[in-house]
C-alpha cells in the first residue's frame, strides 16, 4: 500500500555531479576545477554532495587525488559530504581522509557486477559485507545501494527477490540508508512502486533513489517514488552521469528538473535554482555543450528571448 506524501514534507537531493556527473566524461576536470565545480554546488542549498570515489585512477581518471579533494573543498556545516567506495583499498582511503559519509553499491547483475567491480555478484556480497561492518564500526553514517536495482542493460530483467536478499545483508549490517539505483535507466513507475513497496516490507531504514534518464523516465520515476512516500533522491545537475560500464547509458535525472518539479507543486527542496543554473551554465562552458536538463535549457532560451 503506498504512502501519501505530505506536501510539506522537505525533499533530500544529494548531488552526484562531482563524481557521477563527470567521472565518464572525455574532457578532464582539473583537481582545482572539482574543488571549484563542489565549493559552488555548496552555495545552492544542497543537503548532500557526493564529491568523487576512492577507486583505481587508472580506471576512473577523473576520481583521481579524492583526499586532496577533500581536504581543500569548502565546507558547509549544513552540507555532508560523501564519497563512493568499492573496496577495502578504498575504504581505507576513505577513513583516513576523515569522510563523514560513505556510499557502498553492489550490482544485481552478474555481467555488470564483472564489469564494474571485477567480480561476481557473490563475491562482491560477500567483500561488501565487511566493508559495511567495518565502516559502521567506525562510526561513519553509510549508504548502502543496488545497483540495476529495475533491470539490467546485458541481462534484461533483473528478479526483485535478488534486490531484496542484497538489501537484508545491508539492514543486518546496520546501514543508515538504502538507495535503489537504476543504473541503466531502464526502470519505469510501475517497477518502481513494486519495488519499493518489497523493500519496506522488509526493512523500515529510509530508502533513496538514484535515477538515470536513459529512456526518459527518470523525472516519472521520482514523482511515483515520492507518491510512495519517498523523499530522498541523487541527481546530477544539467543531466550529467552515466556509467563507465554500460554502453549508452544517459545521464542521472537533472537535479534542476527535480527540484523544479518539486517546488512547483509548493514542496521544499532547500535548493536554489538560480545559483544551480549558474553552475549548469559553468559546466556547460567548460564541455563546450549544451546539457540534456530541461529546466536550465528552458530558462536560458527564455532570459535570452525576454
């Protein structure tokens, strides 16, 4: 049975631009551009940023010198700010720069979890458990995600019941939040009302999103995860993202579009969305494109033509 949402309950936007956003893109982003890129996203109102990973530079070259990141960004004490890790070398990384936050992912799908982590699905359970228990140990606050949580781009359909064994190894481990990611973007609003419905059946820890837009049901996805009660979702602002591993995965939902939706229908995100456009427009320029958000497309046609 769903939730109805109450209209005056705020939304949770974590940002993931800083690392989502820009790990797959060609144009390099200095270390001095990421700080800059993170500092400005800190001014919009966000509650959340993830700012890079702790992973193999010479796989994700964009993630490379995360400590440095970390130690030289600005920050916000009304902002957390998280970062994703895949393995005990990243974990450690993690805890030693002093991360507040920390996101861990597991894939449902065995052809990607190959892929993305270089190792079956079992192993990756079974590597991520530790890590989970370690870092709750530690006392940092920890998300625990699936990855092609509504299907997967080399195996199809993906069998909830996989989702929901990954998420009771995350509630017995006692993580702070569960995040269901549609890593391909193949997800519609039906899948996601099921799913979420399961995943409370089994667990009360309060649930996020994280969307891609691949075939356009990104924005459809979040407002019926929010009719099922759920107010927490990632996003990258201008439409950025993708994953490394996914041959013609799109972008996460733009986080200006979420927050558009949201504060047109008179719900709270905290967010700016003149200072988000400005940080669109930086990216923007600095890509030498236009971005595939809607809202900061529109609105600039519409400065422009007024």
């Amino acid at each position: 049975m769903s939730l109805m949402p109450v209209k005056e309950r705020s939304i949770f936007i974590e940002e993931d631009a800083p690392r989502d956003g820009i790990q797959n893109e060609s144009i390099p982003f200095t270390l001095e551009e990421r700080i800059s890129l993170i500092n400005a996203l800190s001014s919009c109102g966000f509650k959340r940023i993830q700012i890079g990973s702790f992973v193999n530079p010479l796989r994700v070259p964009q993630m490379a010198d995360t400590e440095k990141l970390y130690e030289r960004i600005e920050h916000y004490p009304e902002v957390s700010y998280s970062a994703l890790v895949l393995n005990e070398k990243g974990l450690e990384r993690a805890l030693a720069c002093g991360m507040e936050h920390i996101s861990f992912f597991i894939s449902a799908s065995e052809t990607h979890s190959r892929k993305n982590n270089n190792c079956s699905v079992k192993e990756a359970v079974d590597r991520t458990r530790g890590l989970l228990e370690k870092a709750k140990s530690r006392g940092v606050q920890v998300q625990a995600g699936v990855m092609n949580a509504f299907g997967c781009h080399f195996e199809g359909n993906v069998p909830p019941e996989r989702v929901l064994e990954m998420i009771r190894i995350f509630v017995a481990c006692h993580v702070d939040e569960i995040n269901l990611a549609d890593t391909a973007g193949l997800g519609n609003p039906k899948q996601v009302e099921d799913l979420i419905e399961r995943v409370r059946d089994i667990s009360e820890l309060p649930i996020s999103l994280h969307l891609h837009d691949t075939y356009g049901f990104a924005l459809s996805n979040v407002y019926a995860a929010w009719k099922m009660g759920v107010d927490r979702f990632d996003a990258c602002c201008g439409g950025l993202g993708g994953c490394p591993f996914i041959p013609g995965a799109a972008g996460n939902v733009a986080t200006e579009d979420v927050v558009h939706l949201f504060e047109s229908m008179g719900i709270s995100t905290g967010v700016s969305l003149e200072k988000l456009v400005a940080v669109v427009q930086t990216i923007e320029k600095k890509l030498g494109r236009s971005l595939p958000g809607h809202y900061a497309r529109t609105h600039c046609r519409t400065l422009q033509t007024s």
